[in-house]
C-alpha cells in the first residue's frame, strides 16, 4: 500500500464514497437516510469544509448525482479493487477508510488510522442499516430484487418480476423509485385520530416529497420542472401505494392547483408562481366547487367582475351556497385557484379561473376572506378540506389565468375561442389529468385491498371435512374464490386500461384535441373507482372481523377510497357524460345545439340494423368457441352498438310523441348509463388483448390470457340477462359459460399468490398486519 | 276559594303534580330530566322530607309510577278543573300552585303564595323545556303525535301515522317509548375521535337504559326482569335507530352475556347474576370467539378441564391463537361467559360455557387472566373490544353453566341431551336471538341510511334543462330514483320479515323446537345485512361529498354497520347452514349423518320432475299478470324448488363419480348459497303479502302493495339471467318487466317523502346535519 491510486476524490470523500455508492444505488435516498447521514457528516472531524459541501450537494433528492457522476464513483470503487482480497469480507466504512487511505499512499495522515475515524464512518453505516459484512464483489454485482413471500402449493406458473414490469409498464423505474422512498421511516403509517395530528404528519410528508422533486414532473424544465407529463401521472400512480391522504393532498397542490396555473395560465403566471408551487413554498388550493353547485360548474355563482377604472377584480360569493366547499388544502393554502363567473363590462363571460391571495405570510386570513373547517370525513382526515367564502375580495387583473380569455388593455374581454361552449370545455379540460390520475389511485385501491384478502386467505383455515382432517384454507373454498378471483381479473384488465389512457393522455396533452381522453378519463374513472369501493368491501367482508381493524388497513382503504366515486366528478354524471359524447361524433355542435342535435344526430346514423345473429353461433356451447377472444370482442361490440342504437330509437320516439328534448333525455337516462358502462367495458377488453399481443414471456402471456378471458366471460355473465333477452345467446350457452368462468376461477387459483405478489406492494405501504411477511 | 278540596296527597306534592304529569304522560322519563328534577327538588325548602322522598321515588324509571297511580294523579287534577277559569291561560307551575293552595284552604301558609316558590316551580318547568302557556284543556285531551317533516308536491297519499304503526308492528308502542328516550341530551350524537372518550359515553349511556329498565325484558319477572322476550328484541330494534356502538355494547351485555347465563345457566346462576346483570352492575361479556376459530365454534381450543379431588375447573388457553378474540365489553367486565372445551374424566364432553370471573371489585385482572384492546376498528369505537387469554385460571364447578351438560357429585359428566351434535347445536340456540336483533339492526341502518338520503335528494338541485329553468331536484332524475326507490321497497319488505321472524322466535322461545327459527334467523340476517351494506354504500354516494362528512351521519352509519355481515355468523357460513337445513327435513339425522345423509335424503325427495311449465304464461308480457301476486310467488317458487332440485342432482352425480361427500359439497357451495338466498327471497315476499292481507287501511294499502310489487319484479329482474336461461320467461317477457318495474317506480316516486317519514326516525336520532328539519 505504498504507491498510491491517484484518485480525483479527496480522501474524505473516498472514505463515504461506499456508503454514498449504496446508499444511492436504487436511486433512492429517503429523508430519513439524509438527515441521518447529513447530521453526522457535519460532525466528521476528518472532512474538509468543502468535502462536506460537495456531499451535502450529492444528498439532494431533487437534483441527485448526475448517471456521469454515478459512473465516476463505480469507476473510482472499481479501480480500488484489485486492492481487496477475494475472501476479505469488509463492511462499507472499513472499505472507504481503506480506499481513503490508499489514495494518499505515503502521505498519510495519523487520521486515517485513528479509531476514533473508523467508528463515526461505521456509525453512519449502522445508522443508515447497511452495516453488514459484504465483500469487494459488491462493486461487480447487482442487487438482487427482494424476496417475495413464497407459500407451499402456491408456487404458480409464472415469474412475478416480469407480470410486475408488464403492469408497471413504461414508468415502471419511476414507480418503483417512489416506492422505495415511500418505506422510509418518515412515511411509515401509523393510527391518528385526530385530524390536527394528521394533517401535520401529511403536510410534513408532502414537503418530503417536493424535496425529492416528486412535484416537478408535469412542469417545465425552465421553471424548475421535468416536462414530463406522463411520469407525472406515474409519480401518482406509485404514492397511490401508500396513504390516501398524502396522494389526494399531494395531487391536490401539484395536479389541480399546479395543474390550474400552468393549464389555464400564461407566462406571467408560471414565472411567478410555479417554482414556489413545486417546492410547497406556495400551499394553494383549487377552489371549483360551490356549497349550491359541484357537478355542474357551469352554473357556478361565486363572481369575478372588472373595474376598468381601477384595473381590479372583485371576486365575490353573493349568497351562501355559493361559498367554495370541499376545498382540499383549504386550511393551509396562501392562494387559490378561485373559479367564478367573470364579468367584464357588465356582461357574463362565463366560468374563469383566477389566482386569489388567501392568507399573507404569517398564516392569517386576508381581508373578505373566510374559511371555514369542512370538519370530520369518512376519511382522508389528512386533509385539510374547507370552505370559502369572499366578501368583495378585490385582485389585480394580472390574477386572471389568461390563457383562454383575456381583458386587453382597453378594458375589454378578448378569447382565442370564440364559442363560449367550446371555451368552457376547454377549460374544464384541467380536469381531466386528476380523473386519469384518480382512476388509477382506484385500481390500487382495488390491488391492496385483494393484496390483503389474498394473502389472508391463504393463511386462514376454518371447518374441516372430519376431525381427523386439516381445516381448510379459506381460499380454497369456491364461495371465497369467487369472491377474489374475478375481482383480480378486472383489476389487471384495468390496470392495462388505464395506462393506455395515461399514455393517450400525455401525447393528446397540449395538442387542444382531447376529447377521446376526457370520454376515456371520464368513463375508466367511474368504472375503476366503483371497482375500487366495491373490491375493498368485499376484501373487508373477506377477512372476517380482521379486516374490521384499523390495524389491518382495508378500513382506512375503504374510508378514504370511498370518496372516489364522488370527487373528480360524480360517477353518474360522468358516465352521462360518457354516453353524450358517444352519441354524437360532433361533440362541439353538440355543445351548442343542446339535445336536438344528438336526435337528429342518431336519426342519420342508425337508420341501418344490425348484422343478423347467426344460429349456430348463438348456440355454441363449445369450450374452445367461449374462450375464443373472437366471441368475447364480439360479444362486447353488439353491447355497445345495441345499447347505442336502442337509445337512439326511444329518443326519436320521444321526440315524435312531442316530448321535449330534456324530458326524453331524463327518460333514456338509465339506458344511456348502461351503454356508457358498456363502451368502458369494450374498451378494456380491447386493450387487455392489445397487452396480451406484445407480451413476448410465456409464462406471463398464459396467464394473462387466462385472466382476460375471465374477465371477458364474467362480464357477460353480468349481462347474461341482457345477452338473452336480445337473443344474443341461449340459455345453454349461459349455462356452458358458468361452468367455463368456473373452470377458469379453478385454474387460476394456484396463481393468486404470484397474481398479488406481481402488484409489488412492499409491507411498509400495505399496512396490514395480518399479512406481514 | 276558601273552601279546601280535600286530597291524598301533601300540598307539596301536588305543587309538583301538573309537572310529574306531563313529564310522565308520554310514559318516558329520561336520563337529563331525572337529574333536573331530583336536582331542584332537593333545594325546594317548601317541601317535606316526606314528599321528597315520594316525588324521588316516582322518578325511578325502572319502577314508573303504576297505572293506577297514574290514574289517581289524573283524578286529582280533574278534580281541581272545575277552580279554573275555561280561558285562563297558566303554565303548569302556576297550575301546581292554585291546587296546593286550594287543598289547604285556610289553613294557608304564606310559603304558598311566596313569589320565591312560584319562581322555583317555574324553574323546574323551564328547565325541563315544558313551559308554555296551557289552558286546563291539558287535563281534558292527549298530546298528539309530532308533525311530520312537509314538502311541497311530496304529498303522497297515505296516513304515515298508520303506516308507521304497521312497520312498528305489535311492539310500536314500546318501539317509540325508547325512541323517545333516545332523543333526550343524554344520548345527542357527538363526534368523538378518541376511543376512550367514546368508550366512556357509551358506557354511560348503557348505564342510563339499565336505568330505565330497558335491559329487563328477556328476563323472568322473578329476578326483576319482564319475561317478555319478543319485546326485549323490541327494545333493541328502538335503540337501533341510535348509535350503533350503544347498540352492540347494550347487545353483548343484555343481550349475548344476560343470554348466556339464562339460556344455557340454571336456577343457581339466576339468583346469583341475573338481577346484577340487568342492572349492570356487574358487566360481562361473551367470550366464545378465538383468534383461530369463529365460524367454526366447534373446534374452539379453549379448554375446561374438571378436576374431581378438588372439585375446581381449570380453563386454560393452550396456543396463542386459542385466546378470545373480538369479545365485546372486554375492558369493562368483571365477568365472563367463557365457551371451551370441557373435560371431564379425562374425555372431551365438546364446547360448554362457564363463568369465569375476570377482574376484581377494583377492576384489576384476576391472576392467570390476560386482556389487550382490540384498538381501533373501522366502526363501533365506544365499544371496548378486546382479546383474553386464561393461564390455568381455576373457578368452582358450580360456575359451569349447566342447563344441557353438568358434572354430577360423583364426578361424572351428565346431559339431558344424549347426543353430542344434538346438544352442541341446542346450545348454539343462544345465537338465535342475537341474529334476530342484528338482521333487523340491519334494516334500520338501511332505514336511516335511506331518510337521509331521500330528504338530501328533495333539497338538492342541480342541472336544468336550460338557463332559464331552475334546476332540476335529483330526486326527479330517474337514476336517482333507482338507486333509492327499489331499495326502500326492500326494507318494507324486511321489515315485515323480520317481524314475523321476531314473533315466531318468541312463540318458539324455551319449546325446544327451534329449527325453522334458526333456518329463518340465519337466512334473514345475512340479507338484511348485506342490504345494510349496500344501501348505507349507495346513499353515501347519492349525498355526494355532503354523505362524506362525518356529521352526515352516513359514514358512521356504514363503519358501524360495516361489520354486521360478519359478526354473529359470517354472512357466507351462515347462508351454508340455511342450504344445509333446507336439504334435509332430518336435521337431527343429517348432523350425525354428515354429507351422506343429505344425499340419500335428496335422492329419495326429488325423483320427481317440476310441473310442466305452461308455455302460454311464459310469454305472458300483460302488465296486469306482472303485477300480480300469483305470478311473483310462483316465480319465487319456482326459483327455490329450481334450485334445489339442480343440488341434488349435481350432489348425486359426484357421488356416483366416487367424489368424497365432502369434495361435493365444495363443488356445490356457489350452487347452495343461491339456493339459500331464493329461499329467503320467498319467505321474504310471502310475510309482505300476508302483511298487506291483514291491512285495513286503504291508502297504506296501495301504496304497500306497489312496494310489494316492486320488490317481486324488481328481485326477478336481478335474477332475470337464470329465468330465461331456464325457460321460465321469454325476452319479451323480460323485456315488459322492465317497464312495468319503471312504471312502479315512478308511481312511487309521490310517496318517497311518505315512505321515509313512515321510518319515524326523528332528527336527533338520525343526526344528519344535511336534513335537519
């Protein structure tokens, strides 16, 4: 150790660079693991002061070690090699002394040899808990991926890290980076039940992830952002793994608020506002929903008039009801994204979003504002909703998010879009990433709760055949298997549906073409999310009294999915919504000319029947013909296109009879719901066979086959009754396809444990002691 | 007024007379207005110690003054009419006075007049919330029933007065005492975060209906009790319109503990416990559950192990997983009805119940007794659920409770039930009650749950047809009105199944006989519940956001209920022992028998073929044949006899295949629990049919008609895929049932405001700040 390897590292820093090596090594350094490693370095006597500035630099999540820098480091620990010997088994302190000392060959300083230097770097290791005997081969060799949880008899047909890469899909790096942070310590779950106690532990926990740079994928890379609109729904996706609070709290300030500024906003705004906003320097909320109106804004009744004279706006609630409610971040925000009805020479351009200043920087309520505490929920009590109200709150014009419609100079109101409809849409198309995004929380929802049940189940026995005899295992009971199998089915249909949407989304995403997103968003989102209420219920129902624990988290999933349904848009009038602009391929004509136009619409369109049935088709009972994904697109399709001609038939009746457009609209309402559900359905068995195609692992591809087909039959077993009325089957085909669903549910169920373990939900953020590993 | 009229009583007593007789006169006396009273009388210098004590005495609300009493009050009074001036306006103080004044006539003592005493009285009066104005005609006529909640156009056209007492049934008079009672301060909703503090409310509240005598009515009148047991179900339907916390702590203690110690003790353990019990000075609670046994109580590994040489029975926990768990009331008893093994001679004699002792007069644990909190569950946090272990814990032979096994002088286990299964079962007959009271708390939650949401939906607008119309109430859209209407159609149908339930329980109470009440009990619970569950689910989301808050009661409403599907016999399980009891006539026989007698017994019974389907009726698409009940009972039926017979024939086929009995009823399970639930259907439809035979009333007639109609056709709606599948409808017919359940829906939709408010659950006991009145 004579001649020394020169190095373009200082000592000190070579004698951390094992640790930093690791610890940075699934590019994840949690906030714990800084302040931990942060604290301890200040007191490291050995260090230089600008050793310390460069490490200090390199424990910044939001801008972490460039790939050049990191390949730097493998390099320096590389040519270090060779001084190890291939048995010597070295933690990671006494392999950075060693490093840090053959760097400086004969010029060594007492202090490298001291003990009392051995021990702070070794408590560092042993505080960050990688303190173990591990030999050089570290720096040839890659992690392993965690174990996963291996039952007897459960083995299963397929590798669970492939399904999981084929689920994550394209961002899955970036999910399972949040992943990894969302483990530590500081996002560990626990029991609070006053919403004081949890909305600081939610706030503390959002600030971690906007120092992470969590906050910044949707934003420009000029204000500090990432431009990546897709990993921003990713970003979502992952957190949606852990506590709801913190996901609806986070996507509140960073996807509605920050979603406000830079969808309906202009330079001058982004300038401003987003960096504070990204690093939750500005807490902000956005404030859509009245007390008198949530599902339909257009009829909101808070005001924003001009005073040209003064070049303010004076935003205003004139009634009760029309205070803003349900203002998720109200109680912590210094600003809102105010939406109300701007009126600029005495007329109504209709609904504008504005940036309004709540409180000043000492936290207390600016002149004419009022907020009021939305108290207790079913859950998310993480959150801090409210209510708001304003008394002739005057801002500057400035404050006006612009990039739709505009007071020139002259005081007048000035629009890129001149139909005051299409404008209206267009805004309200800000929506549409938080729909997208809360689908997707849905499906998770839905993954956890059958993560739990699942894992429940296979643990669990109860009665036997005879006393002699094991109990049985409760997932090995029909009743039960029923209960979880197809529920699994539809999560993974979903899952590929969602993240086509997702994808659809981020390339429609600033094009001003989105109206087959905001149909998709609107529909996936309804359905994900009362797949979500309805499988977290039943995964309640299935883990008996356990799963009435708090302890064992589906009640927390239960209280704080359960608003999902709501929130976003109500299910039901999404759904509406859905079926509207089915009916209509000129949606914007639509806009204008109101219910008339969808009539006249379908009388073009569904003048011509449908195919006949065939005979023998409609009685084949054969296993293969009802596996066949031929007869399952098929069978979806004549849904669609029956549901969409039949409401169109009732309609023109209605409309012959003299009814009026509403009233014949109020009457197919029913109808036109069960048409939208169908669409949505088409429209994730389409792209679950889509995902089947490109899957290249065997393994995988069968199972996911298996799976698609039963969600395809299960669903029509849902409809049998519709399927038989329109003569679409026989009763002996229905009957052939329970006993295939049966088969299906059977031949799936070694696979269970591999089908959750494939969701990669780490014990930390399932929460359920049950099921601990 | 110078001539006395003579009287029984003091003059001090009857200064307070108009008082005692208003607040008795609606046969209530609540918690915070004894306290008032026994307050301020203790401060009334003008009182004797002798009235004192007398006026104390008739405020004890377990022993209310007698009728005859009552009766002698109100000739007093009347007897002092004829000294008032007809339009003399005086509150009862002053009525109070002017009769103790006359009933000394001249002997008159300046207290009398003393303006001091007047304002006395007239504080006990204001304070009591009873100070009006009132003639004498108080004397004359009865106070009548409180206005119900008004809407324009909601009209309907029943008398909800008369249909309430139809749905309150024979115990209506006792149902609304409680309810009455439960509207006083002392049991007001807070919202209450910490389980202790929640824990002590309830336990107070508990306290309170002891009390009042509310805890008596299951028991024998010799042990101060009422030996009314239909009418202690009755109590527990009146407190289920309150929290559901009070409701299941006053359940375990009176109900599950008080049941255990008189349906399975003897004479020894009445004189001993039951007085205490009811009075709740000595809390217990119902340990049969273990970690690792629930529904399968059979295998309990608790055990109880008598030792002759000393005359003591150890109970013992031998595994972790043999502890009690989820037993309610655990952190406040002093006494335990312990389910476990008992061994006698060295031989397992299988589960018994014992009394066994678990915490001192301090409330210290006994030694060997081991107790930890449940923690937080979804719901139900004011009761104190916990788990217990027992190390070696001796008790005295004599806390065996021994109505069907003891262990006799010589040591020798003894039963008046030979057989082991036979006796096993009888004992779980203590179970009945319990599923009784929870199937119909059940349908008081979807009662509760759908008041609130039908009086939201009566306020809320949202939407119009065009600007210049105001918006349209959610209750007129037709998807709303199917989430709501078809679900309160449901719960009149419960209700009367349910009440017929509760008097056949009664009827069959003590005979020995009670098979086809456990048949009904298990079947009904399971239905009510899950409509629990489903309807709670959809009025939280017909509220939108509004359900979502805590002081909406809706999300109470469902973490409380959540867990009534599981406890006292999970759901599944119990709709298993429904299929199993209609698959055999010879109960007795098939318990010992196992699967193979079901077999034999199926074999025997349904050689026979279903009467040929008549191919005229199944076309049938005539509303009038819809609507009538000949048609829904034989579809009803026709589903059961369906059902039943597939069983058995798919049972005998996998016998012949040599399948193990068991295996085959694995494969029949999805199969059987259908069958369960037609048959519950059926009994469901046949007790509302019958109900509306016997009702006299024209309007509540018709209008329980429509229900009932809409119940059938709805429920074979659900079912439509199995009818046409088994040629019992065409499509067409299907297709006519559509609009005929529409139809009915919207006929009903006058009489929604009707239907609800013949629930009679008032605001204090439905606490929902959104539809206050």
């Amino acid at each position: 150790m004579s001649i020394a390897t020169k190095s373009k590292y200082s000592p000190g820093i070579l004698s951390l660079l094992p640790i930093f090596y690791v610890t940075w090594s699934d590019s994840v350094l949690s906030p714990s693991e800084i302040k931990i490693i942060r604290k301890r370095i200040q007191d490291l006597d050995f260090l230089t002061f600008s050793d310390k500035r460069q490490l200090v630099k390199w424990l910044n999540p939001a801008q972490p070690p460039s790939p050049e820098e990191f390949k730097e480091w493998i390099q320096e620990l590389k040519k270090h090699a060779p001084e190890f010997d291939e048995n010597e088994k070295l933690g990671l302190s006494e392999m950075g002394l060693k490093i840090a000392q053959s760097s400086i060959g004969y010029r060594q300083d007492e202090v490298w040899k001291s003990p009392k230097t051995q021990q702070a770097l070794q408590e560092i290791e042993e505080a960050l808990g990688i303190r173990s005997e591990i030999s050089k081969t570290l720096l040839e060799t890659k992690l392993q991926p965690g174990k996963s949880t291996s039952e007897i008899s459960n083995k299963g047909s397929f590798d669970t890290t492939k399904m999981q890469a084929i689920l994550d899909g394209e961002h899955g790096e970036l999910i399972n980076r949040v992943k990894k942070l969302l483990r530590d310590p500081a996002f560990s779950y626990e029991i609070l039940r006053d919403k004081a106690d949890q909305r600081k532990r939610v706030s503390e926990q959002v600030q971690y992830l906007a120092d992470q740079g969590a906050s910044t994928y949707a934003f420009p890379e000029k204000y500090g952002g990432k431009g990546a609109v897709a990993k921003s729904i990713a970003v979502f996706e992952a957190v949606s793994y852990h506590d709801q609070s913190l996901l609806i709290k986070f996507g509140v300030q960073f996807g509605l608020f920050g979603g406000a500024i830079y969808g309906l906003g202009t330079e001058r705004h982004f300038e401003k506002y987003l960096n504070d906003m990204m690093t939750f320097k500005l807490p902000g909320c956005f404030a859509m929903t009245e007390t008198g109106h949530g599902s339909n804004v257009r009829d909101l009744e808070t005001t924003a008039t001009y005073n040209h004279s003064t070049g303010l706006i004076t935003v205003h609630s004139p009634v009760y009801d029309a205070g803003k409610e349900y203002i998720g971040n109200a109680m912590d925000s210094r600003m809102a994204a105010v939406f109300a009805q701007l009126i600029v020479n005495g007329k109504n351009e209709g609904v504008h979003a504005l940036m309004v200043p709540l409180r000043d920087r000492h936290h207390n309520l600016l002149p004419g504002v009022k907020v009021l505490d939305c108290g207790y929920k079913m859950g998310l009590n993480g959150v801090d909703n409210g209510r708001i109200w304003f008394d002739q709150v005057t801002i500057p014009k400035e404050n006006l998010l612009n990039k739709y419609g505009d007071i020139d100079e002259d005081g007048n109101y000035i629009s890129p879009i001149e139909n005051p409809a299409k404008r209206f849409f267009t805004m309200l198309g800000a929506l549409v990433a938080g729909r997208v995004s809360v689908g997707i929380a849905g499906n998770t929802g839905a993954k956890s709760a059958l993560s739990i049940a699942v894992k429940y189940a296979l643990k669990r026995r109860q009665f036997s055949a005879n006393d002699n005899e094991k109990e049985t295992l409760i997932m090995d009971y029909p009743s039960h298997q029923k209960r979880l199998i197809p529920r699994i089915a539809k999560t993974y249909a979903l899952n590929f549906a969602l993240h086509n949407l997702q994808a659809l989304y981020a390339k429609q995403y600033g094009t001003g073409e989105m109206r087959e997103v905001e149909t998709l968003a609107a529909g996936l989102k309804s359905y994900a999310t009362w797949h979500c209420t309805d499988t977290v219920q039943e995964a309640r129902e299935a883990c008996g009294g356990k799963g009435y624990l708090q302890e064992n988290r589906l009640t927390d999933l239960k209280a704080d999915t359960d608003i999902f349904t709501t929130f976003e848009g109500d299910n039901t009038v999404l759904l509406q919504l859905v079926a509207k602009s089915l009916m209509s391929e000129f949606r914007d004509n639509f806009n204008d000319g109101g219910y008339m136009a969808i009539i006249r619409f379908l009388a073009d369109r569904f003048s011509t029947s449908l195919t006949e049935l065939n005979p023998i088709t409609i009685r084949n009972t054969n296993a293969e013909h009802l596996l066949d994904k031929d007869f399952h697109i098929s069978a979806f399709n004549y849904r669609v296109n029956k549901l969409t001609i039949t409401v169109g038939q009732r309609m023109r009746n209605y409309l012959k009879r003299r009814i009026t457009p509403y009233q014949a609209y109020l009457r197919c309402q029913i109808h036109m719901q069960e048409m939208a559900e169908a669409y949505v359905e088409k429209v994730i068995l389409d792209s679950f066979y889509a995902t089947i195609e490109r899957t290249d692992d065997e393994g995988c591809r069968a199972a996911l086959t298996k799976l698609c087909q039963l969600f395809a039959l299960n669903t029509i077993q849902d409809h049998k009754g519709w399927y038989l009325e329109n003569d679409y089957m026989t009763g002996s085909k229905t009957k052939a396809l329970r006993r295939v669903v049966n088969k299906l549910i059977q031949e799936l169920r070694p696979e269970v444990l591999n089908l959750v373990t494939a969701f990669n939900i780490p014990d930390e953020l399932l929460g359920a002691k049950i099921v601990e590993s």
